[in-house]
C-alpha cells in the first residue's frame, strides 16, 4: 500500500496498491476494490488475484479509512459513509485514466459490504456523479451491499445507474438484509442475483489471500455493534464469479440490458 491517489479535494493522498497485470496493463480490463467497513481484510487481497488470474485484470486496491487514520467504520452512516467513499471512487478513476492511462471503457469498479454500498451510491444517477464516473467506468459489481437510505447525506439515494451493474445479495445475511432497503435499488441494477442460503460474506477468505478458503466454515464478524455470522461457501463463490466473468467479457452493456 502506497499513498498514490491524489484526494478528490486535493488534500492528501489515498492509500493504494496498484498492481498492473505482469504483462503490461494496456489493452486489459482495470478493477478498482474497494473494501467493506472492517476496512482492507484478506478477501479483498483474494478477489484481487482473481481478477487478475482468471480474467487477466490490472487491479488498485483502494483504502478509505488507513488512509484517514482510521480502523474501520463499524457504525457505518456517518461522515466516513457512501458519500465520502464515492468521491474516494472518482479519485481512483481520475488517476487510472490520467497517470497510468487505463481504458475507462474497461474499468470497473468491485466493492463488497460497505464497498458495494459505495459501488452503488458511485453509479446512482444524480448531476454531480454522473458528470464524473460515466467518463471513468464501464460498470460495477456489489457485493452484499448496505442499502438503507434515506435521503440524507449519511445515507443517501441509491439508484437508478448511470452504468450497468451487477449486485450479488444472500438471504441469511444479518449485516446487511435486503428487507431493508427498497427493493428498486436492486431491480434497477442490470443483474441482481439472490442467494437465498448464504451469509453476508460467503466469498470471505478464511485463510488469507494466497490458501484457499474453508469451504463451509461459519465464523462471526468482529463489528462490536453487530457480530452477524460469516460462512464461507465455494459453490456460490464460483457461481457469483462466473456470472462477473460473463458481465465483465460481455461486448457491451447498459443499465437498460
């Protein structure tokens, strides 16, 4: 991690870690991770190795709260929340486009939990983020996203998208539940896809970045506020994974597809 993405205010920089893929990044898809409220954990590590191993990626892992002097943001809405985090999104994008020269037309912004919140909050089809991301992104992919809102900046509106994406939600998740949140934040999307036995966190990398997970092993998160259960599960992984892959390759996309 370097701090190497100019602040969208101009004060700082966000801690990252760009790894272009070992063949040069041109002519490749680019992913833009950005982590869940426990801040960078060893899934987000691991997602990026399947980007880059499976649909030869180039990858920039994004930090919002080391970079901030913080932990992790555990009570969620607050000034740390989609807003900020978007802002932190565009930055990414600026920087992939004007310094490293990535394709816009290629890049793709992942976020799981807090991450799929701001993936969501990015693409919302409001003046302002729309003049930014639609010349930065293809589309994005979330992840078991929070999705409560109410207007205000702390939770602000979420859709509809200005880009296609993708949303991947599981039936048992007790961090952030599908039942409350409209259920147009999700038809809105290009796909949702609904597990309706999984946990949040069902891709979670149990054994670090480079070993392979657990299959089915149960832990529970350390948010002190909520200590909801993590159950690791191949099968829906490879699925979720698959049908990425397939948005990903796809020639063109939409929101309207």
């Amino acid at each position: 991690m370097q701090p190497i993405v100019p602040a969208f205010d101009g004060r700082g920089r966000l801690l990252a870690s760009w790894n272009p893929h070992p063949r040069g990044a041109a002519g490749r898809p680019t992913f833009v991770i950005v982590h869940g409220g426990h801040g960078l954990v060893p899934t987000n590590f691991a997602t990026a190795l399947w980007l880059r191993d499976t649909l030869g990626g180039n990858t920039l892992i994004l930090d919002s709260y080391w970079s901030r002097g913080r932990k992790e943001n555990w009570r969620t809405y607050n000034e740390f929340g989609a807003n900020m985090r978007a802002l932190d999104a565009i930055a990414a994008g600026q920087w992939l486009r004007d310094v490293q020269r990535t394709d816009p037309d290629r890049t793709f912004l992942f976020g799981d939990s807090q991450g799929g919140w701001t993936v969501l909050r990015t693409f919302t089809d409001e003046p302002f983020l729309r003049m930014q991301v639609t010349s930065l992104y293809r589309g994005g992919i979330a992840l078991y996203p929070n999705c409560q809102t109410n207007g205000t900046p702390e939770q602000p509106r979420l859709g509809p998208y200005t880009r296609p994406v993708v949303i991947f939600t599981g039936g048992l998740d007790d961090a952030t539940p599908i039942s409350q949140c409209a259920t147009s934040i999700f038809r809105q999307a290009s796909a949702w896809t609904h597990y309706p036995d999984q946990t949040h966190g069902w891709d979670t990398a149990n054994r670090g970045a480079h070993t392979p997970a657990v299959d089915g092993e149960c832990n529970r998160a350390m948010n002190i506020y909520n200590r909801f259960p993590i159950c690791r599960s191949d099968r829906t992984t490879a699925d979720m994974r698959a049908r990425i892959a397939a948005f990903i390759n796809a020639p063109s996309a939409s929101p309207a597809d």
